[in-house]
C-alpha cells in the first residue's frame, strides 16, 4: 500500500493546500511539504529490497477486461527519479515561499505544483502502461496550468499552449503505441512488457510501435525537432522551470526510454533515431544557449542541449552508455535546479534577467554568486564537481561507438564540439553576470542578498555537486548501480566511480573542450556577429501562425457546412449515414434470414397500423404544434403497448413514464411558442428530404430484418443465468441497472443531474409573458386551476406515492425499480403543480431539488464505494435473506442503497427541470386562486402602452 500512498498523497496535499493559504506563506509552504516527507518515509524502507536488485509491487483490480489495472513498481530506476522528484519539490517548495509575491495567489501555485508533483510519480511508479499514461497526460494538462500562472501575459499564456499541444500530441502518439505493444505482448504490465523484449522486436509492428512511443518521448523531453517549447515556457514563475527543468516534465520522456530500454533497445532503427536525434539536439540547443541575453533562456536551450545529451547515451547501445545516461540524469538535475533558482534570486533582487544589464553582481550578490559559480562549473564539466564525472563517461561512450569509415570520427567530435559550447555559455554565464564591469539601469538597485532561507535549497544542491563530484562511489554510487540495474534489466557492467581515471584519450577531449570553451567565450563578439548574419528562427511565431492557419481553414470548413439550419444539419448526417452504408450493404446482399418473419396477429397489426398512421400524421401535421404533440403522444403510447406485448413490462412502464414526464414538458414549453410554425422549406427541399427520409428508413428496415431473421447468440443468456445467483434479483433488466452496468447507471443520473442543473441556470432569471390566447385567437380558460382537478389531484399524491414505494421495492425481483418509480413520484408532484399552482405547492412542498439530486447521486456513490471496504471492485453488490418475527423471510440487496439514489436523483432532475420552465411566467410568482382569471395579470406589451 505504500506506493499508491506516495502517489495519492500530493493530490490530497493539493486539496488541503488552499486551505492552509489563510495562515500565510509559512504555513502553506510546510502544509505542501508533508506530502513529499512522507512518501520519502513510505519509500526509505524499500532500500534494502531495492540495492539487493529486488522489486516492490502494489496490485489493484480496476478494468481487467481492458487491461488497466491500479499496478505500481518500485525497483532502481524509479526509486532515483522518485526521490529526484520529491526532494527537488521540497527544495522547490521552500524557495517559492519566499519567491512568490505577497499578493499572488500562492494557495493555488501549490495546489497545482503538487498536483504536477504526484502525476510525475504517477509516471514514475506506474507498473501498467495504461496507468502510466494517464497521469503522463495530467502532467501536461498541470504543467500548462503553471506555465500560464501569470496568465494576465500574453507570453505565459502562448508558452503554455505551445507545451500542451507539442506535449499533448506527442501523447495521443504514445496512446497509439502503447496500443500496439499490449497488443504485441497480450499484457499492459510492464513486468511482461520488460520479459517480451524479443518478442517485440521481432514483431513486424515494432518499427511503428517504436516510432509512435519515441514520438511521446521526444516531444515530452523537448528532443529535436520538437525542442522549441521548452524555451518559450520559461515564462512560468521560476520554482516552475526549476521543477519543470531538473526533476520533472522535460524527464518524463527520458524516463520512458529508460523504462522501456530492455523491450525496445538493440535494434537499428531504436540506434539510428535516437542517437541522431539526441545528436541534433545536443548541438542545436548548445549553439542556441550561447547566444542568449535572457538568463533563463541561456539555462533554458543549455537544457535542451543536456536532454539531448542524455537521449544520445541512451541511444548509443555501448557497454556503459545507460549507465552514463541515468548517472548524468542525476547530476544534470542537481546543477540544473541550482542554476534556475539562483537565476531566480538574480531576477527577484534586480528585476531583470537580461545579462546585458545583470553585470558585476559579485560585489552585491558574493553568497550567491559563488553557488551559481559552483553549479555553472558543473553544467560545464569542471573537474571535481559532478558534471565533470558524467561527461568523461560520455567522452568515453563515444570513443567506443564504432561507426562504418569516417562515421566513427563523427560521435567524438559531436561530443567535443558540443563540451566546448557547454564551457563557453556557462563562462558567459559566471563572467556576465558576476563581473564584467557593473549593472547597468536596474528596476531594482542596489541589488541584494535574497532572504536567508531562500538560499538553503540552492545551498543543498550546490553541496550535492561537490558531494558526488569528490566522493562518486560513497554518494551516489549504490543509487545508481540500482537505477542502472533496472534500466538495463539487471545486466550491469562492471564501471568504477572515481575523480580521475588518469591520463586518457576522455581526459583529453575535457581539456580540448574546457580550453575550446574559453577561447570561443573570449572571442564571442566575433562569434555573435557571424551569429547575427542569420536571422532567428522564431518559433513562437511560427507556431502561432500555423495555429492560427489551421483555425482559418477549420473555421472555412465549419462555415461551409454549419448555415444555422438544423434541417441541413439533418439533411447531411442522414447523407453521410447512406453514402458511408450503402455499398457494405450492397456487397452484404441484405435480405431475410433463415429464420423468416415471425407470424402476426391481428392486434399487433392493428398497434402497429396506428403507430405508422400516427407518425405520418406527426409528420404531416408538425406546423400546427399542439396537435402533432398529441399524435406524437400516441405514438410513445403504443411503443409503450409494444414493449408490453412483447413481454418487455420494465421497459414499458419506463417509456410510458418518460412519455407523460415528457408531453408535461412541451406543453409547458408550447405555452410560451406560437401555436403555429412558418412554412420554413419549398417544395423541392420537402421533396429531397421525402427522399432522404424513405431512403433511410428502407434501409434501417432491411438492416433490421436481416438481423432478427438471423441465427444469432445473446448476450442475454448470461445475464438471465447469473441475475439470481450473482445479482439476488429476478428482474433481470433491473439487477443489470443496478448491479451488472451499474457504471453506466450512474454516469447516466450524473448526467441527468447535470442537464437539470444546467436548465435551472439558464432559465432561473428568466421570466416570460405567455400570449393571451392561442393561434386562432380563442382566449385562454379563466379558470386557471379547475376546481376538479384539484379535487381529484389531492388523493390522487398519497396513492401514487404508495404505487411508487411499492414499484421501487419490488424492483429487484419484479417490474419496477428507481428508475421507474422516481418518474411515478415526479409525475405525482408534477399533477400538484398543475393543478394548484406553483406558489401553492411550494408552500407544502419545501424541497430543495438541487439537494435531492445531490442527495441521490451520494447515496449512489456511496452505495458503490462500500464495497472497497470488503476488497472488492466498486459498484459490487450482495444480497443476503433476512427473517423478521411478522414479515417474514425476505430478501435485502445492498443495490437498494444504489437504487435509491437513482430514485433521488431522477425525482430531484425531473422536477427541477420542469418547475424551472414552469416558473418562466410572471403569474407562478402570484398565490394561485381557482377564482383568479389569467388575463387580469397584464401582458408585456399592454404594459409598453401603458407606459407610453
């Protein structure tokens, strides 16, 4: 149960989070830490497992049948980017306690950032790749949330749209591929995915499994060409491209290559796509980082040029490239979080990150200058600090790759070329900043020392680069040995730790690259003009218009189509449905199957005659409203009859609910329309859509016949054998709403709900005049609420309500249930309501039937979530029989509960819609009297003359 909790554990941080905002910065800022201490305590007893080459697994059911099962893993490999994400976060977290500004809202910047913190162990720890990809798409969804924190710029807002789709692309692709890889191995687990190695790449599909996950991977790690996002999202707060840059989004994709490694790597195309786009990625984000004055866009494309670094090793497939890879995951995350928060307390003590003006800051700035020297001296490979030590084991890697000819020249002066741009941009990042004269036009001067606490996060982490870069072996030698174990499946070559190697061909290329970096620094005018002969790419831009070419063409394509008529919106979906049909039918040779029609009587015909005769007569008379809504009311009567005489009584007394419920509504809706609608359509349009009509119907009638006259196997005979033994019910309709789809019941009141919630908004301030009288001038009956109806409408609640207490209770087992009898009681309530007037029955009917449908649809989560207590899946019910002294014996289902809040919820929907339509007129706010005439209440425009 621990890695679900470590998981789970920053979503509830993010709920608490705001909560905590009330008691200030300090408060939210340890509130939001917990989380994070906790899951290192929930992980630290794993290490013994873990260093010993173990595996912890945490299990769940959730849909076996899709493959998709709460499934996590703890081994080496995510043990290292847990702790990378959580320790990161708590440095993270402290630093923007003092970085945010008083007046932000810092409740819901931590309750996104955990939020994004528990979708990157979601990642990390996720054991089923469908698992995995869900919260791979949460980390898009809240990383375009903190991108856009200050969504009142412009630049914030397009960086985050840029990142979501790029990211979110890359994402739809991974979809794909991991489709096809549980397709390939029969299984999502990632355990069997890891054993199926050579059965994937063996498989005829491999290259475009592989092509659509390394798709998701390098536009998540912002790998050529897909790199340009990251830089424009540095508009986010600099606690966000902190996190974003060291520990979380941008190394989700390189933990997916890291993750899959053993099932997919070894083969050409995994060598040549990811070798030459980390390549291209390497130099290009080097050769930019160079030439940038913002300070994070310097740090932003260095990091760039590092995923690309990593993805190469990853590529590479020699002996110690992985190993080199996830060792320089661990340093490229410590002197990377450094660099961005240090560039952060420049920008928050100066106001400006433009290194044209930031100059000469030693002398104000000497604590944190010399922890960004440490940190951009690591970024650069300087010896003794971290960054050196994965270097020389990336100088190495590529002096083993043996290329064909030439080629094999070409990796190590990749490597040099791009070490010599790392020293040269961190040169220009120490000596720009830190000296070179003195600052020019600050917004703030003169700078100064940022608050104490906020420099022990970077303090942290500059002492972890000294820490690895002097004493590899002592401390962080057992972690990646692990993480390295479980990348490469557990076959680990032997490597040693150590500051230096001695003399060697890697120690060379170090030299080469460090005197290289300091010459191109010291001639960088030169460089920067030649740089300025080229006009910059600018992404943003480019971005920007192919979004806003490609909207043009979708708005042309919508206004070609979309006129406002829903008869042409009807005329091209049936259009669609017959072009895209008719020649499948055609080649299927639709006719009457070997079973042949079933014989008829004369009754059924008889029904079936006025139901025909009765729909054409809907059809024909649809411009005089009232009448085609009383043929159309014949016609749900004798569906209604039909469901009955084909033994279907739940569905019957269903749609004979849903017809009153439903004729009630657009009577009260006709009331305010004009009794009559225009002719709207010539004759040849009627003609075209006669057509379309018969066409449609002719083949919907062949389709039906063909299959009912087939022999065929239903589904239907598993329920009728287990709706007794594993539902305790003997309606079977009844025990699959509530028992065996009891999913889709609930999504269906959830939506119900909302769609009565949603008429209640739209229409509570609205009030409408009704017209005097109808089409034909007849004025309306004076008698508002008959005395008859009335009478008869009083008794008729206390029955009703009997029929439908008795209906929900024998629901399970005979015709009945919530659905059913929650339309019965509306129905009921709906009967007062017309009969004596909304004001009359609100005073004895207090109800609140927002709460009603809140209500039901608690009771039927409720009646769901219990089942987790016995360890079984959501939505499992039981039964059991109970004797009482008088009763006797009878049974209890726990669906009752679930079917009770379907009653609620139906109750509380139906009549929250319909009291909302019915409140429209000005004359519901007015205490009904049976005496009261309609037309004493004065019309809007007999009030307008008035007025004039």
């Amino acid at each position: 149960m621990s890695l679900p909790l470590v998981v789970l554990l920053p979503f509830l941080g993010a709920l608490a989070a705001p909560l905590f905002a009330q008691g200030g910065r300090t408060a939210i800022a340890i509130a939001s830490s917990t989380p994070a201490i906790i899951g290192l305590a929930a992980l630290f007893p794993h290490w013994k497992t873990l260093a010993s080459g173990g595996i912890v697994e945490n299990s769940f059911a959730w849909m076996p049948s899709l493959g998709l099962s709460f499934s996590f893993r703890l081994d080496g490999l995510s043990l290292l980017f847990a702790l990378l994400i959580l320790i990161i976060g708590i440095l993270i977290i402290v630093y923007a306690r003092y970085y945010l500004k008083p007046h932000e809202n810092i409740g819901k910047f931590y309750a996104m950032l955990l939020c994004f913190k528990g979708s990157m162990l979601g990642i990390v720890l996720s054991s089923n790749l469908l698992l995995m990809l869900i919260f791979w798409e949460l980390t898009s969804l809240t990383s375009f949330l903190l991108i856009s924190f200050w969504n009142h710029k412009q630049d914030a807002r397009r960086g985050a749209r840029m990142a979501l789709a790029v990211t979110g692309g890359g994402g739809l692709a991974l979809l794909a591929g991991i489709l096809l890889i549980g397709d390939i191995v029969g299984s999502f687990e990632l355990a069997d995915v890891l054993a199926s190695g050579e059965l994937i790449k063996n498989h005829s599909m491999y290259p475009v499994a592989l092509t659509l996950i390394l798709l998701g991977a390098f536009t998540k790690s912002a790998q050529f060409p897909f790199h340009f996002w990251l830089p424009h999202a540095m508009q986010a707060p600099t606690p966000v491209s902190a996190y974003l840059h060291s520990a979380t989004m941008v190394k989700a994709g390189i933990f997916l290559m890291a993750r899959l490694y053993p099932a997919l790597a070894g083969t050409e195309q995994w060598f040549y796509m990811v070798s030459f786009t980390g390549m291209a990625t390497l130099l290009i984000g080097a050769y930019v980082a160079m030439f940038k004055h913002d300070l994070k866009g310097l740090l932003a494309h260095s990091t760039v040029s590092h995923l690309g670094l990593i993805t190469l090793l990853f590529g590479m497939g020699t002996e110690l490239a992985a190993v080199a890879a996830v060792f320089h995951v661990i340093n490229h995350a410590t002197f990377k979080a450094s660099l961005f928060m240090a560039a952060g307390i420049i920008d928050h003590e100066t106001g400006t990150r433009d290194m044209r003006r930031i100059n000469g800051l030693w002398r104000y700035m000497p604590h944190t200058a010399t922890l960004a020297m440490v940190a951009a001296g690591s970024m650069a490979g300087v010896p003794l600090l971290n960054g050196f030590l994965s270097k020389e084991m990336f100088f190495a890697e590529a002096l083993e790759l043996n290329l064909p000819g030439i080629w094999a020249y070409l990796p190590p002066l990749v490597a040099t070329l791009a070490g010599i741009f790392a020293v040269a941009y961190s040169a220009r990042f120490i000596h720009d900043v830190f000296f070179n004269g003195r600052p020019k036009n600050l917004p703030i001067f003169p700078p100064h020392e940022p608050p104490r606490y906020m420099k022990i996060p970077v303090e942290i982490l500059v002492f972890a680069c000294l820490a690895v870069g002097m004493f590899p072996a002592f401390s962080v030698g057992p972690l990646l040995y692990a993480a390295a174990s479980a990348t490469l499946g557990g076959n680990v070559p032997d490597y040693t730790l150590a500051v230096a190697h001695g003399f060697n061909l890697p120690l060379l290329m170090s030299f080469v690259a460090f005197a290289g970096g300091l010459f191109m620094y010291t001639q960088r005018k030169k460089f920067f003009a030649f740089h300025e002969r080229f006009k910059e790419i600018d992404e943003k831009a480019i971005f920007e218009a192919f979004v806003s070419r490609t909207s043009d063409i979708a708005n042309r394509m919508t206004g070609a189509i979309e006129n406002g008529s829903l008869q042409r919106y009807a005329m091209l979906l049936v259009v669609s449905v017959i072009a895209v049909a008719i020649v499948p039918m055609a080649s299927l040779g639709i006719s009457i199957g070997e079973n042949g029609l079933s014989p008829i009587d004369w009754p059924t015909l008889i029904g079936i005659g006025v139901l025909i005769v009765c729909a054409f007569a809907t059809a024909a008379m649809h411009r005089n409203r009232f009448y085609a809504l009383i043929l159309l009311s014949v016609v749900g009567l004798m569906v209604s009859l039909g469901f009955a005489r084909f033994s279907a009584p739940d569905l019957a007394m269903t749609q004979l609910s849903v017809e009153v419920v439903t004729i009630v509504l657009l009577m009260l809706a006709l009331y305010y329309m004009p009794s009559w609608t225009p002719v709207e359509s010539s004759a040849g349009r009627r003609f075209r859509d006669i057509v379309l009509a018969g066409l449609a119907g002719i083949g919907m009638t062949l389709v039906t016949l063909a299959m009912l006259t087939q022999p065929f196997s239903s589904i239907s005979e598993f329920f009728l054998q287990n709706s007794k033994p594993g539902g305790g019910g003997t309606n079977v309709v009844n025990v699959i709403l509530v028992d065996f789809r009891g999913f889709d019941t609930l999504g269906e009141i959830t939506v119900l709900g909302i769609a009565a919630l949603g008429i209640y908004a739209m229409l509570r301030n609205t009030v409408l005049t009704p017209p005097p009288s109808d089409g034909l001038g007849n004025r309306w009956s004076r008698d508002a609420h008959p005395l008859m109806l009335q009478q008869i409408a009083r008794p008729m609640l206390p029955l009703a309500l009997m029929v439908s207490v008795y209906i929900f209770l024998r629901g399970h087992n005979l015709p009945g249930g919530g659905f059913i009898a929650g339309l019965i009681t509306a129905i009921a309530l709906i009967l007062q309501y017309v009969s004596h007037g909304m004001s009359w029955t609100q005073d004895r009917i207090s109800v609140k039937y927002h709460n009603v449908i809140g209500l039901g649809l608690l009771f039927a989560v409720i009646a769901g979530a219990a089942s987790f207590a016995f360890s079984y899946p959501f939505l499992t019910s039981t039964f059991d029989y109970i004797k009482w002294p008088v009763v006797g014996k009878f049974e209890v289902a726990s669906a009752l509960v679930f079917d009770l809040g379907v009653y609620l919820a139906v109750i509380g929907a139906t009549l929250l819609a319909l009291v909302s339509i019915g409140r429209l007129s000005p004359h519901s706010a007015i205490k009904s009297r049976s005496d009261a005439p309609l037309e004493t209440e004065p019309s809007a425009a007999n009030n307008k003359e008035e007025g004039q």
